[in-house]
C-alpha cells in the first residue's frame, strides 16, 4: 500500500503536514510490518540528490514549491517537457516521510508520481488539506480537485481534503479534517472501481462535528467568487469575495456551515453523449462537408492515420 500526498497550498502548509502524519498513522496501524520503512535517518535533507527511494516506502509527500491555488488540473510546465526542478524536503516532526519540494503544479506532481517518478506508483492520493471549503458547483478551478482527478486518469483513488475557513484570523484546527480523513482510506480501497471524492470538514474540533452527510446537493456558487475590481494601462485588478446571497438550505455549503462534514465523489467533465444539437445546426455543419469526403451518412470519416488525444 502506497500513498502519494499533494495540495496546492504548498509543500510547507500546515494543512499538508497535519494530513502526511495523520495517513502515516493510518499506514502504521495498517502495515506494522513496515512500520518505520521510509526512513531517512541515513540521509541529510541538504543532500540536494535526495534519499534514496525504496520499494517498500509506503509514504511519499511530493507538492508545490509554492502556493498553486486555482491551478486547477494544470500540467504547467510539465506539459512543456522542460526540466522540472524539485528538492528533497523535511516536514517538521516527519523526518522518516519522503517528501519533495516540486516547482511544478498538483496535477503535475500527481502524474509524475503516477509515472513512478518518486518511486513506485501510488495506489492512492490524497489532495490536501486545502485552506477554506471546496463546495458548490464551482470547484473545477481548485488545484486541490484538479490534483484528485488527475489520479483518475491513472486508475487510482484519490480524496480531496479541504476545511473551512470562517475568516483568516481564525486558527485552523487541522487535526480534525486530517483525522476524518483517514476515516475513509479504506472506504476507497474497498471500492470495486477507482474512486475520486472530495471531503468538506467545519474548522471544528472533531468532537464538534455532527457527522458526514454524503453526496448532498451543491451550492450553486463555492464560498468565494472573483470580482473585477479596477485595471489600468498595463494592469488588471481583481479580488476575492464571500460568494453573494443566501446559501440554500441543505446543500453542500449550508451544511458545512452548520458543523456538518460532507463526503461527495466527483468525476472528470464529460461530453453528454445524450444531448444532441438541433437539426438544422447539423445540417449546416454537413453542407460545408465536401461531397467526396463525407460517408454514407454525411459524416467526415476519421483518417486512420488520426487519433483522438486528450491532453
């Protein structure tokens, strides 16, 4: 069992830290014979070529070098193919984790970790903890969802973790979401197929929280949204705002803000393969088919020297 840990507040967020201890608990307690495995003890963190990586190590921590939020499910430079600098980090209190500081997005962090890249491929991935809730049906832009859904494309399971943040003076309990975390790891490996879920925990302590209801209805807008503020001859200013309006009643954000969790799977976007465009949008595509191109049904054959790619 193996577990690949990012978030796209950056790899010194303690948010990330307090979820890495918590899945090595939860390793530990699943896998004592491995107890203790990753250990760096004959390594130096200023030894800029790493720890070496074993096959047994069953906890890897590769994240941003620096906040990434709103990256959604970017490659970033990955898609680039340019190299890719990273360094071998220490997390406070965690120096037997493996963890990599990677200037690059989550999502790329997450394919590079699928592509054996710190080792072998992980059989899970959690995303996290992410400062504030992703609730709502505005949550795509997140690099918190973004990174869990890019481990679908490599038939892994992988949680998003997230906490509310009521204000930015607030302290963040995040003991609780990373200890309600660990609660499903293995309601994810159970699953028959790959599983993607996002999990939404009130900054409460863990006592406080009155429970998870699962897969509710979304708010219509997240917590935040962006507004244009002022731009000049060269600049433009935006800023985020508390999302307008009332939260309805029962949905995601309602109950998050009522000192309730919520557990919801999510998938990647897809075509909806059962709606169709109206008639006469597909018989002006048609007409512009040239006669000796089009098939039987007037539909342009697909070469065979082409492919559909998905980047």
């Amino acid at each position: 069992m193996r577990i690949l840990i990012t978030n796209d507040d950056g790899i010194d967020s303690p948010g990330l830290s307090a979820l890495a201890a918590a899945a090595k608990k939860w390793l530990d307690n699943h896998s004592p014979e491995l107890a203790g495995s990753n250990s760096l003890a004959s390594s130096n963190s200023s030894n800029s070529k790493g720890p070496e990586l074993s096959e047994s190590s069953e906890l890897v921590v590769a994240a941003p070098a620096v906040e990434q939020s709103g990256s959604s499910a970017s490659m970033g430079v990955l898609a680039q193919h340019t190299p890719i600098d990273y360094w071998p980090h220490v997390i406070a209190g965690m120096e037997d984790v493996y963890a990599y500081r990677v200037a690059a997005t989550p999502a790329a962090c997450v394919i590079l970790g699928c592509l054996g890249t710190f080792g072998p491929p992980p059989d899970l991935v959690l995303s996290g903890i992410n400062y504030g809730a992703n609730c709502g049906r505005s949550v795509l832009p997140s690099g918190t969802i973004g990174a869990a859904l890019t481990a679908a494309n490599y038939k892994v399971s992988a949680l998003a973790v997230s906490q509310d943040l009521p204000s930015k003076d607030v302290d963040m309990l995040w003991d609780t979401a990373a200890e309600m975390a660990c609660e499903y790891l293995d309601w994810l490996m159970e699953r028959p197929t790959p599983t993607t879920a996002s999990l939404n925990v009130p900054n409460l302590k863990r006592s406080q929280i009155k429970g998870v209801q699962f897969a509710p209805p979304l708010a219509p807008l997240g917590v935040v949204v962006t507004e244009f503020n002022s731009r000049d001859e060269h600049k433009i200013y935006s800023r985020s705002v508390r999302a307008p309006g009332e939260v309805p009643a029962g949905t995601d954000r309602d109950l998050v803000l009522k000192g309730w969790a919520t557990l919801a799977p999510i998938s990647r976007p897809a075509v909806d393969m059962s709606v169709t465009p109206p008639a006469g949008a597909i018989m002006a595509a048609h007409a512009q088919v040239p006669a000796d191109k089009a098939s039987d049904n007037g539909r342009t054959p697909l070469d065979s020297n082409q492919a559909l790619t998905q980047t």
